[in-house]
C-alpha cells in the first residue's frame, strides 16, 4: 500500500512522510515504556505500603533487597514458624542475574538455582494487589502467603529436572489488610544467565492489565505493518518473479514479525492468538527468525547495490545458519543461547559495515540510498540497545520492534522509488517507441507507396516496350521476311534463291519469337484498363495443351479495380507454375468479388502437388507472388488442395461484380 503512495512523492516529500512516520512511531514506543514510582524500595527484604497511595494508576516495582537463598528450592511450609528457618545466603538486588555474584566469597555461575523472599507490609486501605512477572530464567514458581499465585516451566536441581518457560504473568494477590509473604523459586539450566532480568511490577487492579492490553496492541499493529510489506513484496515477486529484491525482502519482513509476535520484545503476543503455543518451541521459532533474517537482509542490499556490496559476508551470515542449526540439534541449552549472544555482538559489526557501504551509496548517489541510511541509522540504535538491555548491561525498552518497523519502511521507500524510476524510464521509452512506431508506420506506408509506384513504372515500362517491339521490330522483322520471301521468288533459279528462302524462315521464327516475347510483357489484348485475364488463360492453354478454366463472377465486364495488373502477374506466375512443374492435366482460374467489397483470385490444379514437386518451394517465382501481394495489400495463400494439386489464393479489395465464360485448349 505504501509503495503505491509513495512512488509519486519526491525525495523531500519521502523525507517529511518518513520523519513523521518516525515521530509517531517513537510515540507509540514511548508508550510501551515500563515508568515504575522508584520511591518504594525493598530494604532487607521488606517494602513498606503503609501510607503509600497506590491509587490513580501507580505503578510501583518491587526492586530492591530480597532474601536470597543459593542451591535451595525452598516452598513456604519452609519458612513456617514451626521450622526452624533456613540460613540465608544474603540480600539479593533485583532486577538482576546472579551470575558473578559473590556467596561465601565465590562467584555464581550461569546456571543454578535459588529461592528469594520479600514482605510486603500494606494497610487496610489496600484490598487486592496485582504482580507481573516478565521472563524470568528460565523457570519459577510464586506464592504468596502459602498460596501458589504463578508459575512458568518447572523449577528443577538439573537439566533434566527443569522444564523451562519464559512467559508473562499477571497474578492477582487478596491482602485482607495483613502483610503478604512473597516467596519465589527460580532455576536456570538452559540460559546463559539466571535470575531475575526484569522488575516485578506492583499495582492495584486494573493498571497492569491496562498496559499488558496496550503492549500487545502496540506489537499487533507493528507487526500487521511489517506483514501487511512482506505480502505485498511476495505479490510482487510473483508478478515480475525476474527481479528477485522483492522476494527477499518479502521473506525478511515475514521472518521479522515471526520473532516480533514470538519473543519477549513483544510480551510474546502471540500467546494471546495461540494461548495454546508451547513456550519452549516458540523460543525456537523466535531464535530462528532472528538467525535466519540477517541472510535475506544483505541479499535484499546486495541485489538493489551489487556494486556497493560484497558477496562473502552472505556465506559468513549462511554458516550462522549452519551452525545455529546443528547446536539446536545436538546442543539446545546454553551452548545455543552463548551462540546466540555472539550472533547479538555480530549485529554490531553488521551494523557498522552496512552503514559504511550505504553511505556510499549515498556518495555515489544510488536511488534510494538517503532513506536507507536514515531507517539503517534507527536500526542501528536498536542493534545497540537491544543486546545491551538482554545481557542486563543497561536498564531500558525492547527497541526491535519500532526500530526494524522503521528500516522495512525504509527498505520499503527504496523499493518504491526504483519501481518509480522504472515506470518513469517505461513511460519514457513508451513515449520514444511509439514515435519511432509512428515513424516507422510513415516509412512503411512510403515504401509501400513506392513500390506500387515501382510495379507501375515496371508495369509501364512493359507496356511500352511490348508496343516498342510490337510497331518497331516486329514490323521491320515481317517486312524483312517479306523481302526475303520476294528476293528468293527473284532468284529461284540462281544458287541464292535457296539461302534466301532459308533467311526467310528465319526471319519468320524471329518475328513470332518477337511478337511472343510482345504479347508476354504486355498483350495487345490488355487494352487501356489494363491486362486481360481471359487473353492470359487462352494463352497458356494454346501454348501448353493443358485443359484451362477461366470464371469471373464481377459486375463490371471489364475490370477496373486499380489491382488487376498485380492480380494479373500472380496469375500468370501460378499458371506458368503448375503448367511447368504440377503435371497438371486441368487447370481452373477464377475471379470473384465477395463480401466487404474483395476481390478474390483462384488458381486450382489437378497435379502432382508441391510436396511431390520438383519445384517444391517455389522458387522466385513464389517469392515474387508473395511480394506483388504484399504490396497491394492482398492476403495470398498457397496450399494442398483436398482434391490433389494445388490451390492458389489471392484476395484484395474491389468491388461485386458478374460474368461468366469457359476457354480451354480448343479455342
């Protein structure tokens, strides 16, 4: 949808739509941004709500000093008056991991478990509370005051015992005006950290919902726009499936809201389509969108700037693949999230390698570069906020989504403004190629001119020396005979009488041979309004012995259409060939004028036909047939006739006409 907007916009209008795009989305980011009050704190694990007013939507966080207790998954019969309770292993800060926290002057490590603990001390006042607890490593359980209030996985002392989940929970406390006892085991055997990497928010009912609904609206409308791009680019592929950009980036849109809606960037959304969806395949599914994204990524850059673009880090970014895909196999645990924490560090790198060459682009003033840069310079925001906020170095919101929303748009604006400049070169070479047909049709329409000018002046020059030959040679040649003829009488008795007599045959085969080659260039018969068909039919017939049919069905008793002189001469190639090579024993000719005003020439034999010919082809004779009808505009068609033979066709325009006669050999 965007890309049929945009591709009529200038660059300064791209530029102001994108920046208040980027305002708005920025805004909407803004919203999703967890504020907790920071005045309550938790010390020595207990926080105090008496006095507090928790009205008005407040939103507090329970950070601070918990109890903390290392290597025990303790359960609240535990902490029981009638037990003696256990030994703690100190305060712990949250949010926070405990690896490299210092127990017994050791470090923890990645893995482990731990029990922690906190008292809330709340009024009459406060009737009911709500928690929600957000992606906690890698599995807990929750009560309060004995009672199990939430629980995500199983919580276990191994690998195998554990049953990770990271989801997030809202759960609903009844205080009853009595301090709440929160007791909270939480297990890490498949992360690369554990503990508590997010704050437990606090509140009375109602505000916790309020931003969970908001939350996941956000995520569904950031990801609708990323589907909304990648199926619009897939269409396009599949329209023009040569220019591949499409489909790359099509892919890459649709993997990008696979890890959106699957991840804890979006509060896994996708749990409130599918409530169903077990959490540990959808990590894998979120994990493998993210791997897999970055390889259509650069494929999409390196197509749009080949030349910008080098092709050996889209092998590095498939052997990622590679690998992500063997330790998901045989190594799904922490080996795979260590792998994908250096996947994380790879972002920078390409971050910074695909701003180099964009601003290249830039320089080099590729189309479409200027928005790239600007989405890629969001995008890399995102590549070092979000990695940072995962290992825990810095407290802030999930960037991934608004940020990759953002740089799709942009990707996107590039698209648009290449398909522009390629519509804009189609409508300018559209614009060119149909002058030059113009010019084309005129040069077309006078060399067409010019050669029925041709056949004319041929056709005239025929004419005038057929009467050349005819008035001149022809009568000098008779007259020549004719004094010879005179000499011999003369000299019948001398030794030359014979010779003359003999010259005088002579002379009488050279003056038909004249008046033969006369008739052939033009028939006396022909008259003025031009060469006669029936003279030509008489003709063959005497010359060859062939029976030969002639019908005319005109209205005119002699044809005046300005083509019968063309009409005539592809007559008298088809006779000529069907005498010479068709064995033919009958020949039949007709003219006839037929509906929409066409005149319509037919030469039919009885022959061999022209595959069994010797002159199958036809030879320049055809050639010549095909030519004289080109240039009159008629439509000539040679073909097996179902009788035997062959059938010659050739139709112009004319108009009706009537008359019938026969000629054969005899007359």
């Amino acid at each position: 949808m965007l890309n049929n907007i945009f591709p009529i916009l200038k660059w300064k209008h791209h530029k102001i739509v994108f920046i208040l795009i980027t305002v708005i989305v920025l805004g909407l980011t803004g919203c999703t941004a967890d504020r907790p009050d920071k005045k309550l704190h938790a010390e020595r694990g207990v926080i105090d709500l008496r006095g507090q007013n928790l009205s008005g939507g407040r939103i507090f966080a329970l950070n601070g000093e918990w109890e903390f207790y290392w290597d025990r998954l303790l359960t609240p019969e535990k902490f029981s008056p009638e037990n003696n309770l256990p030994e703690m292993s100190g305060f712990f800060s949250l949010p926070g991991t405990w690896r490299g926290h210092l127990v017994d002057e050791k470090r923890l490590g990645s893995t482990g478990q731990a029990t922690y603990r906190l008292k809330l001390l709340t009024d009459q006042s406060v009737d009911r509370l709500t928690l929600r607890i957000f992606d906690i490593h890698e599995a807990y359980k929750l009560w309060a005051n004995g009672e199990l209030i939430a629980q995500s996985g199983l919580p276990g002392i191994s690998a195998e015992t554990e049953k990770p989940a990271r989801t997030l929970k809202l759960a609903d406390i009844q205080l009853r005006g009595q301090p709440i006892d929160l007791i909270l085991q939480v297990s890490n055997y498949h992360f690369r950290r554990g503990g508590i990497g997010e704050p437990i928010l606090a509140a009375l009912p109602g505000p916790l919902e309020a931003m969970q609904t908001r939350d996941w609206a956000i995520s569904l409308f950031f990801a609708g726009c990323m589907l909304i791009m990648g199926i619009y680019h897939l269409v396009l592929y599949l329209w023009r499936k040569r220019d591949v950009a499409p489909l790359y980036f099509g892919l890459y849109c649709l993997l990008v809201v696979g890890y959106s809606v699957t991840s804890n960037s979006s509060r896994w959304v996708i749990s409130l389509l599918l409530p169903g969806w077990n959490s540990v395949s959808m990590e894998v599914f979120s994990l493998t969108c993210f791997v897999c994204w970055a390889s259509l990524l650069y494929r999409f850059l390196k197509t749009i700037y080949p030349n910008e673009f080098h092709s050996f880090p889209v092998y590095l970014l498939d052997a990622r693949i590679v690998i992500f895909s063997v330790l998901l196999i045989f190594a799904p645990g922490l080996p795979l999230y260590w792998f994908i924490a250096v996947c994380l560090l790879q972002t920078f790198l390409y971050a910074a390698y695909y701003l180099h060459r964009v601003s290249l682009c830039v320089k080099r003033k590729r189309t479409g570069a200027r928005i790239l840069l600007t989405g890629l310079i969001i995008q890399f925001v995102a590549g070092i906020n979000d990695p940072l906020v995962h290992m825990g170095i810095i407290k802030s919101v999930y960037l991934v989504e608004p940020a990759v929303c953002l740089f799709i748009l942009s990707q996107s604006l590039v698209l648009s403004k290449l398909f522009s400049n390629a519509f804009s070169s189609v409508e300018r070479l559209s614009v060119e190629l149909e002058q030059k047909n113009q010019s084309l049709h005129e040069e077309m329409e006078e060399r067409n001119r010019l050669e029925k000018k041709i056949v004319s002046i041929s056709e005239e020059e025929r004419r005038q020396l057929s009467r050349e030959l005819h008035d001149s040679l022809c009568q000098q040649l008779t007259g020549a005979r004719l004094r010879a003829i005179a000499m011999s009488y003369e000299h019948v008795e001398d030794k030359d009488g014979p010779e003359l007599a003999e010259l005088a045959e002579i002379l009488k085969t050279s003056t038909h041979e004249a008046y033969k080659i006369a008739r052939g260039l033009w028939p006396v018969e022909h008259g003025n309004s031009g060469p006669s068909l029936e003279a030509l039919v008489r003709s063959i017939a005497k010359a060859t012995g062939i029976r030969v049919t002639f019908n005319q069905n005109c209205p005119c008793e002699e044809c005046m259409n300005e083509n019968i002189t063309a009409l005539y001469r592809i007559a008298q190639e088809a006779l000529t060939n069907a005498a010479k090579h068709s064995e033919a024993k009958n020949i039949h000719v007709q003219l006839n004028c037929c509906k929409a005003d066409r005149i319509a020439l037919t030469v039919s034999d009885d022959g061999v036909g022209r595959s069994a010919s010797k002159n199958e082809d036809g030879g320049l004779g055809t050639s010549i047939m095909y030519h004289r009808a080109k240039v009159i505009g008629a439509q000539l068609i040679i073909e097996k006739s179902p009788l035997g033979g062959t059938v010659v066709r050739c139709t112009a325009t004319c108009v009706k006409s009537n008359k019938n006669f026969e000629v054969d050999n005899d007359r």
